[in-house]
C-alpha cells in the first residue's frame, strides 16, 4: 500500500509496495507545510486521483468537496473552525482513493496573526467573564451517542466527563478563580443485567476536578450549586430505593431535607449570612416547598399551578426580602401579582437586581412585566437568568443577552448541545 503524509512543518513520504505507482498526486506545494492562526478558516489542498475518491477529517474541519466520482484534478476548500483554546492543535484531512491516501497535517495556532489569544467577538467585548453549565452530545469509542458535562467559560469549552456516560452540569457558581459545577453522571451501579444503563451518581466539580456526592446504588442529582466562604452548598435529590429524598450537602456532607416516605427534590440552594435556603418541590401535593435552615417553611397552597417534567424552582435573597420561584412567585410567602391582578405564574429561575426582579419561566418577566425581544415579540423565557452590569443573560437551551441570541458553541463538535445553567463574573 503507498502512504502519503503531509504534515504541518515538512514532508514526510513514505512509500511501500513499489510495484504500483500511486492513485493520488498532489499537486499544491503549499500544503506540505502548512500552519494557519487561530483566526484562519479556510486553506487548500489541491491533488490529481485516477478514479473516485472519498475524504474523511477532523471534527472541527469540513471540505467542500469532500469527494468526487470519477478521476481528474481537484482543488478542494477546508473549512477549519476558529481555534479560541489558547493552545495550538493539528487536525488531519484524509484522501483515500483505492489503495492509497494522503493524510493533510494542519496546525492552527492558538493565537491569532498579533500573537494574541483569539476571541469571539462577542465575549470579546464582555465587561466580565461569561460562564455557562450544560451538556454535549458526542459519540464515544463504541459510536454510542451520551451527553457529556460541559463548562464553556468565553466560549471556551472545558469537559467535565468523558462521554462514556450520559452527563450534564446543571449549575455553575464562580468563587474567586474556582470554578463549580454540580450535576450528575450516569456511572453508578448497573440497573439492568446488560450493563449498558446505570444509576445518576450526583457530581460536584471544582475546576473541573470531580467529587461524588453519592455512592451510586440508587439515583441522584445535584441541581445548584453556591459558595459561601470556605463552605460549598449542593441542592438536589437522591432517590432511597422508593422515593426521591430532597438532599442538601454542605462541603460534600449530606442532609435530608424530606423522610423519603413521599417524593421531594430540591432545585435551589442560596446562602444568606448563616441562613441556608432551598427551593424544592413537593410531588405529592404539586406545589413549592422552601427550607430554610432544613426547616419547612408555609408557602405553597397545594395543586397550585402548573407542574411539568422540564419545571423547576429557584429561590434568591436580597436584604430582608426572599423571592421563590416555581408555579408562582412569591415574595417572603406571599404570592406576587402581575399589573393585571393576577398571580405571577412565576418560572425556573429568579434573580433580583437593585429594585428589578427577574423571573424566566414560560416569558422572561421583569418587576411583572413580560419583555420583549429586539423584534418586538415575547422573550421566550428559559430556565436561568442572571443580571450583570445592566445586561440580562437567560438561558433557552442556548444564552441570550439582553434577547439577542448569543453564539457560544464556539467549539462544538457535537450534532447537539444545551446550556442549563449561567454566572457571570468580573
């Protein structure tokens, strides 16, 4: 078999099997030593084939075209995604035809043509850093499709699993230069004699290093995450072979907020002072359900609202006042009314800015009132808001700011991604 390599600094030609002259001629120079920077997106590979040829590459290339039917010569276009890593990376573009290939080595560079770290224009112009939690979808070795725990920070991808297992970060916190996550992975014990599916084992990561927050034998979730001091707060759920336990664990220490006789899942934890807040849910009555201290507070009225799969609850603290999020709104206890009357239908998350409180749920509402998009219509809503420096980021599967969709899949190189969670720092 003849082999062609092309690498990024010089040739290297190896040929075997002299008996045959190659299917595969490369007429383009340039493209034995090629290196681009990281904001170059397009280069060339020129060859001559004696018959049909098909192209296989790296993941963050494309190649227009990527084969051809019959022989001649052919000029083909690379598309390389913009590298904002910070480090250089080499990517291959394969041309088979028949028994013979040619393997392209292309180096992009980390930084761009003034030597800089290249960054997207969008958190190019940030007045702070932008981080995001969520999930990736990507084939693992065997071709199975799981959902990887991702972190983009800028844009910037940092991977929390390996994709063997499904896994998602669902929350982010930013303390300082720490960075957490909380989540889960589906690593735990076997539920099924194939050994394909497994238990959720909850997950904190404190840049990107894990920590397990349950041992695996039964399902469990982290849902929040926040930093109080030396102290680390996770709120979220671990079922006990029956029902779903609401858990809260304080620097890797579990505390069962429910007796696990009925189902309870906690989906916010917030610090305020010495007092520790959690917003949950109560699946037996279908309403909202705050603890603070791990002492039950009145606030639901049972049956109240609406609850779904895809629903959460969220609770915040500013001063002397605490605002719950769910299937209302309410502040210290009482539910909070729309300009019209009627009650807040409230949302998954609640954030509160000076005077302005910030409800995304089914809209996106601000002190009651919907807002709207640049075009005019409904903002969508999501299932996270934050507020900062004037600007308002919601997460809808993907981020916007101030309504504009923000493109922060920068790196990715799955068929699907999704934002869950977002913190924005100085």
């Amino acid at each position: 078999m003849n082999r062609i390599f092309v690498l990024a600094a010089a040739l290297l030609l190896t040929v075997t099997g002299c008996d045959r002259q190659p299917e595969i001629t490369l007429t383009d120079e340039s493209a034995l030593k090629k290196t681009v920077f990281a904001d170059e997106t397009v280069s060339n590979l020129s060859f001559v084939t004696d018959g049909a040829w098909s192209s296989t590459m790296s993941n963050w290339f494309s190649a227009v075209p990527d084969h051809g039917n019959s022989a001649g010569p052919y000029n083909i276009t690379i598309n390389i995604e913009p590298n904002y890593t910070g480090y250089d990376r080499t990517g291959i573009v394969e041309i088979n035809c028949g028994a013979t290939y040619v393997i392209a080595k292309i180096t992009q560079k980390g930084v761009n043509k003034d030597g800089e770290t290249y960054t997207p224009y969008f958190y190019k112009h940030q007045s702070g850093d932008v981080y995001v939690a969520g999930y990736e979808r990507r084939p693992n070795k065997q071709r199975r499709e799981y959902d990887c725990a991702v972190v983009w920070k800028n844009g910037v991808k940092m991977n929390l699993t390996d994709g063997n297992h499904n896994a998602s970060a669902n929350s982010i916190f930013v303390s300082g230069s720490d960075v957490y996550a909380a989540g889960y992975e589906s690593s735990g014990q076997p539920r099924n004699t194939n050994n394909e599916t497994r238990y959720d084992v909850a997950k904190l990561w404190k840049n990107g290093v894990a920590q397990n927050l349950s041992d695996g034998n039964y399902d469990a979730r982290a849902r929040s995450v926040f930093v109080s001091g030396n102290d680390v707060y996770v709120a979220g759920y671990e079922n006990n072979g029956v029902n779903n336990v609401a858990k809260l664990w304080k620097n890797g220490v579990a505390q069962n907020l429910s007796d696990g006789t009925t189902r309870y899942e906690a989906y916010s934890v917030f610090v305020f002072g010495s007092d520790v807040y959690v917003a949950g849910f109560d699946y037996r009555s279908i309403g909202c359900i705050l603890w603070k201290n791990g002492v039950v507070q009145n606030l639901f009225v049972e049956g109240a609202g609406h609850w779904s799969s895809d629903s959460q609850t969220s609770v915040y603290v500013s001063g002397n006042d605490v605002y719950v999020a769910g299937n209302k709104l309410w502040k210290n206890g009482e539910v909070q009314k729309l300009p019209d009357g009627t009650d807040h239908p409230g949302g998954n998350s609640v954030f509160v800015s000076g005077n302005d409180v910030y409800v995304a749920g089914s809209k996106l509402w601000k002190n009651g009132e919907v807002q709207k998009l640049p075009d005019g219509t409904d903002h969508p809503g999501g299932n996270s808001v934050f507020v900062y420096d004037d600007d308002v980021y919601v997460v809808t599967g993907g981020l916007r700011k101030n309504g504009v969709v923000q493109n922060i899949f920068v790196e990715n190189e799955t068929r699907m991604a999704k934002v869950i969670s977002v913190f924005v720092v100085e």
